[in-house]
C-alpha cells in the first residue's frame, strides 16, 4: 500500500473545484509565501491573474514601493518555483 501526502491530495482537490481557468492563481497561491517571504506575504493579497498579469493588493504604499522594488526577483522565483514562462 503506497500513501499519498494529505498536502498533495488537498491541493488536487483545489485545483478540480477551481477549474483550470484558476489554475495559474491557485499555483502561485499555494507558492507565495516562498515566493516573496513571510513578512511581504502577511502585508500583501494576491487579487486576481488576468492576461499574465499577476494583480496584488497591498495594505499601504510602503509595501506597494518594495513590491515595486523587488518585482524581477519576484517574476525570476516565480518562473523558477512554477515554471510560468510569459509572466
């Protein structure tokens, strides 16, 4: 008998309700905290991902300066965590 992570089959489950048109928004969901860091994490809300546009709310301008700051690191870990090529 062979076991399966509760992670793995969590996340599966998530992406059939979604659907794939969410598919691209959950995956960097899932990998945002690794992706930006834990405290840039707690200050910002992914929005939405539309036309390969990646839309994040941020609770105040300082946060908006740094993401604004660190946005090619932020596509470079992206592009390396989940492979999305056309960020």
């Amino acid at each position: 008998m062979s076991f399966i992570p509760a992670g793995n089959v969590i996340k599966n489950m998530i992406y059939r309700i979604a659907g794939g048109k969410y598919r691209e928004l959950i995956s960097i969901s899932f990998a945002w905290k690794r992706i930006v860091g834990k405290l840039m994490a707690e200050k910002t809300i992914i929005y939405k991902f539309e036309n390969n546009v990646l839309f994040v709310n941020v609770s105040n301008n300082i946060w908006l300066q740094e993401l604004v700051l660190q946005k090619y690191e932020i596509l470079r870990r992206m592009v390396a965590r989940i492979g999305f090529a056309e960020i």
